[in-house]
C-alpha cells in the first residue's frame, strides 16, 4: 500500500525535480497530483521517465483532505497561504519555503543529520526543509561534529543561478548570448551582470551588513546540527547552471588529521570523497548534476589554527539542496510514523 502524494508547485524547477526523484527513487505513491498557480492549470507535467504526465491542478481549488504528503515548492506567499489548509486536513507538508524553517514547532530536517527531530511533526503537521546552501554543508559537517565536536565554521559559498529559480537561469543564458553578439547585458533577476561575473549578494541586506542567505546558513545549521557550533558565511552567486559549491574552514575541540577525516568522511552517509592530491583529483559543479550524492574533496589541515580542517564541497542544489531532501523526508516520515508502502 502506497501513498497519496501531492506536489505543490509540481511546474518549478524543484517541483519537477520533486516528480522526478520520487519515481526515481520508487516512492510507494497509489495516487499522485500536480498542483500549481491558476496560470498553469491544465499544463501537464512528466513523472519522472515513467512515461506518465500528469496534468496540473490549480491550487486555489485543491481539497487536501484524504492525501497523505504535500510537498511543497511554491514559495513562501502561496505555502504561507495554503500548508496550514493541507496540515488542517491532515496532509502532512514538507514545505521546501524558508517560512517554517525556524518556527520552533516545526522541525527542520536533513535526514542524514538530525533523523529524531521529525517526531515533532504532529505540532503543526508541517516538516521544513533547509536552505540549499545549508543542506550540503551540514551533511558534511555531522560525522565530523559526531567525531571531533565543531566550535567554529567558516563557508564561503559559490552558489549556482538555478539557486534563483527559472529566472535566474534564463538570465545567465540571455546574458551570455547577448555578450557573444555585442548587445547589452542588462541584469533584471540580479542586482549586477551575473554572466563572466560573481555577485557577494544573494537575498536582501539585514542591519549587520549581512544577507539573508548568510544568516540562514548561521541559523539553521544551530537548528539542524547543534546550537553550540558558531558559523559565519559569505555567500555568492557565480555563473554556474546548476550546483552549489561551498569551500569550509571548520575549527574543532579535538584534534582531527586531514587523514582521520577523510576516513571518517568516506563512510557517512550521503557523502562521496573524491580526494586526490593531483589534476582533476577533485568535484567540480558540473559533475555533481543530477547526483544524489554530496561531494567532498580538497580535505587538509588548517595550520593557522588549532585543530583546523579545510574542504570543498559541491551538490546538485535542486537535489540535495532541495528536492531530494524533501523525499527524503517523505521517506522518512513514512518509516516512522506513517507506516505504508
């Protein structure tokens, strides 16, 4: 016996990868809708490469009662709107949105990290996912923490268009089209010219000189891994399509080698260490599309500091960062607590 499951927003970039994923991955599903703005009703979309279309739904007049899963990749305006409504018709949402992330009655989960936290569920019906960017860094970081207790996180992030939505990429291709040809390459998604360009902004600016992007990174990861951890982040979109990449100073209590976390890192789940200490020995962006997997590679030992590990690590963004964690989440819940399939 399978589940009813509903994908909001099932025309996005996540909400496709969502339908993709879940047929990929086999998720026990009896029956499956698309939801979407009144603007796509009727369109249909594909599940995944079983061949099946399924045609869109519009939102406005979707009765969640009787479905067991939501998953959600509508935005914050449409999930502020209508996740209560599904969770009051006891539709459990996995809402991909920042607007749950840091209620405290709702838990945010990756499973790879904090698995036990979606037992709070029940408070609200609702289960949120993290930021893309936090996504992939807290996997990395939890068998490390588990192994030798972070005190201190530095990311930079190199954060991909598609981070942006449709939008995003469709600007850099339009851009780099029009430089080629001498036309004008005027941003209209981005605060500058993203094509052959890095933009340190991602989200707005908060009174501390921060950006959102950057304070969510701090803040879920003290949600998500541990309270104690301390994390600054600078944040920046590059002219990448797909796949987030994230260069990680992480200082610990207890003395760790280069070596030891490399081990360590080999065996946890959802990671792959590809490490070698030569040409091309190393994840880039472009291989990590449409992986499950989230990278590691560059591991070495931080002499500036006691007990200090340098890495580099890359992720498919519209998978882990998003839509595979979102049915992971699914798939969880489903072990737990709703037992089907």
């Amino acid at each position: 016996m399978g589940y009813k499951v509903v994908v909001v927003g099932a025309t996005g970039n996540v909400g496709r990868e969502m339908l993709t994923i879940l047929a990929e991955r086999e998720f026990p599903i009896d029956e499956i809708a698309a939801v979407a703005s009144s603007r796509s009703q009727g369109l249909t979309v594909d599940f995944g490469e079983t061949g099946k279309t399924i045609k869109c739904q519009s939102i406005e007049h979707f009765d969640f009662t009787g479905w067991d899963i939501a998953l959600f990749a509508a935005g914050s305006g449409p999930t502020a709107e209508y996740a209560p409504k599904a969770a009051a018709a006891g539709c459990v949402v996995i809402d991909n949105s920042s607007l749950y992330r840091m209620d405290p009655d709702v838990p945010l989960i990756v499973p790879e990290v904090n698995p036990d936290a979606i037992d709070g569920y029940k408070k609200r019906n609702i289960i949120a996912n993290p930021n893309c960017s936090t996504a992939q860094m807290v996997v990395a970081l939890k068998p490390l923490h588990d192994a030798a207790t972070i005190k201190r996180v530095v990311v930079s992030t190199y954060q991909s268009v598609s981070g942006a939505g449709k939008a995003g990429m469709d600007e850099l291709f339009e851009q780099s089209r029009n430089i080629f040809v001498g036309d004008p390459a005027e941003p209209k998604k981005f605060t500058k010219q993203i094509a052959f360009n890095v933009i340190p902004h991602i989200d707005v600016f908060l009174d501390d000189g921060s950006t959102k992007e950057e304070w969510k990174m701090v803040a879920e990861t003290k949600k998500i891994l541990d309270p104690k951890v301390k994390v600054t982040a600078t944040c920046v979109r590059v002219p990448v399509f797909v796949g987030h990449s994230e260069s990680i100073n992480i200082e610990f209590e207890k003395e760790i080698s280069a070596k030891e976390a490399q081990d360590i890192l080999r065996e946890a789940p959802g990671i792959m260490l590809v490490d070698k200490r030569e040409d091309g020995g190393y994840v880039t962006p472009i291989e990590c599309v449409g992986d499950f997997a989230t990278f590691i590679s560059r591991v070495r030992e931080d002499s500036t500091i006691e007990n200090g590990i340098n890495l580099w690590c890359v992720s498919d963004n519209l998978r882990k960062g998003a839509a595979l964690n979102a049915v992971q989440i699914a798939e969880l819940l489903g072990r737990r607590h709703l037992k089907k399939g």
